[in-house]
C-alpha cells in the first residue's frame, strides 16, 4: 500500500436531517475535506448524503460498522463503494475504461466490526477489490472497529485492541479504529502504512459526552493517528468554525 499523507481530521456528520449536514458542509469544506457519515445520518438520509457531500467537494467515511455473515458484509461493501458511481456497462465503453485512470470514488473509507472474525473481514477486503476493479475506482480503505472508545480504560483494553489489530492486518484489512490511548502501539504492532483511525479527539477544555478513551489532537497525532474523527466538540460548539480552525492549528502545529 501507499504511504500514507499527513494525518488528517474527519468532521462526524453526527445530525439527523440531510439539510442540517449539508449546512454544516457548507460552512466547513473550505477547511475540512473528510466527513463521516455514521448510522445516524444514513438512517435518515441514505446514499443522498453522500451525494451532497460529493457535490459539495467534500469526501465521506462512511461508518456504519457493519457485523453480520460473510456474504452479507461483502456485498455491503460492494455497495457503499458503489454509491455516487456510474456503472460502465457496454464492451465498447470497457475498453474505454481499462485505458482511464481509476476514478475516485465519493466514500474512500467504511468501517466493519473486528469482532465479526476472521471470514467476514477477510470477505470485506475482498468487496473492496472487486468493487475498485469492477468500477475502476481507487479502492476505499477498509478499517475494522476494534473497542469502542466510548468503553473504559481496562486492564485487558491494549491487549484486545492489539489483537483486533492484528486480525485485521492478516485478513487482508486496510486498518483499525482504535482510541489515541492505543495507537502507538498499534503503529509498533502493524507497521507504517497501517491506516489508525481515532475518535473520542477531546481537548481538556471540552466536554467528554460519552467518550472515556479520549486524547487531544496533539496526543492523537504523537500516537500516530492518521485520521482524527471529530464530531460534538465542533458540532456543539458556539462557533463552529472557530472550533475547527483551533482544532486545525492544532494538527498543523502538531509536528512541531
Ligand atoms: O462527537 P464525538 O467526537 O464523540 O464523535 C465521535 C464519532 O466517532 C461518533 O460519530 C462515533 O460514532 C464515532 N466512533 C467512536 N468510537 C469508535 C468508532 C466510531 O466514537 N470506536
């Protein structure tokens, strides 16, 4: 796989109509070029959703966490790659097809659960091959969820997650969603190019909700954190934008 670029942070779409997300896109997508659509706003809005962030320039991880039976999940996945794609269907316009450039697709990420097991990850990487050859689009990164970061701090928590981790990797998955708290040694465990996904991102000034495993985004990116995902402290803040470009300068100064 590629290096990965610099690490990055995800809005979390986290509302409940198409018309709230699409407000905040517009007021964030000048800063923020990832949002994450989870079971909130896809419940109410479906593949629409990723449509208008598409429009609006934006790209989406779609987090819907999916844990059922292999054949299930792969299909799934086949279609969530899919969305906002148009399907080349002629011999002619195949050809046409194999000598373009792979198109990228609007959901470039999706979640499934770690605790599915071996077959049903190893059936979601592989969706999201045949999805990327079939369509010609660039292959969405897959990450399995490992334990929530809304679950405590407990003495077997690295552990699990590290073999979550590990599951992961060898059945053929792009990455993990973990907490900060884990990811250096995920990083160690799982090498460079091992995409890590945190949430529970939380400054000390900002309200907890119902996060516990949580870090800043200075200490989520020393942990090696590519993608920081974001929701309430932006989404609930008096000025939002104000709050992003904090969070921003936070990321940009992180190397520092
Ligand atoms: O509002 P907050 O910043 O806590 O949002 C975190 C987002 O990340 C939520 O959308 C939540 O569903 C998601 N998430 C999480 N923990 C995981 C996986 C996803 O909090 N392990």
């Amino acid at each position: 796989m590629q290096r990965l670029a610099k690490p990055e942070i995800i809005l979390a779409l986290d509302v409940d109509t198409l018309e709230k997300a699409q407000v905040l896109v517009g007021k964030l997508s000048s800063k923020i070029k990832s949002f994450k659509i989870g079971s909130q706003l896809f419940t109410a809005s479906g593949p629409d959703a990723i449509k208008m962030v598409e429009k609006m320039g934006g790209r989406v991880f779609l987090d819907l966490k999916f844990h059922d039976i292999p054949k299930t999940v792969h299909s799934s996945i086949i279609s969530g790659s899919s969305i906002g794609i148009t399907v080349v269907a002629s011999r002619a316009t195949n050809v046409l097809k194999d000598m373009q450039q792979a198109v990228i697709p609007p959901v470039f990420m999706m979640t499934v659960h770690t605790k599915g097991g071996q077959a049903m990850l190893q059936e979601a990487a592989r969706g999201a091959e045949e999805a990327a050859k079939k369509l010609n689009i660039t292959k969405p990164l897959i990450v399995g969820v490992t334990r929530l970061t809304s679950d405590d701090n407990k003495d077997d928590t690295l552990e699990e997650v590290l073999k979550a981790a590990r599951l992961a990797q060898d059945s053929g998955l792009d990455g993990v969603v973990c907490s900060a708290l884990e990811a250096a040694k995920v990083r160690e465990a799982c090498g460079a190019d091992f995409v890590i996904v945190t949430p529970g991102i939380r400054s000390s000034k900002d309200r907890l909700n119902d996060q516990k495993r949580t870090a800043d985004v200075k200490q989520a990116i020393k942990a090696g954190s590519n993608f920081l995902v974001i929701g309430r402290p932006i989404l609930e803040a008096d000025d939002p934008i104000a709050k992003a470009e904090e969070l921003l300068g936070d990321l940009n100064g992180a190397g520092n």
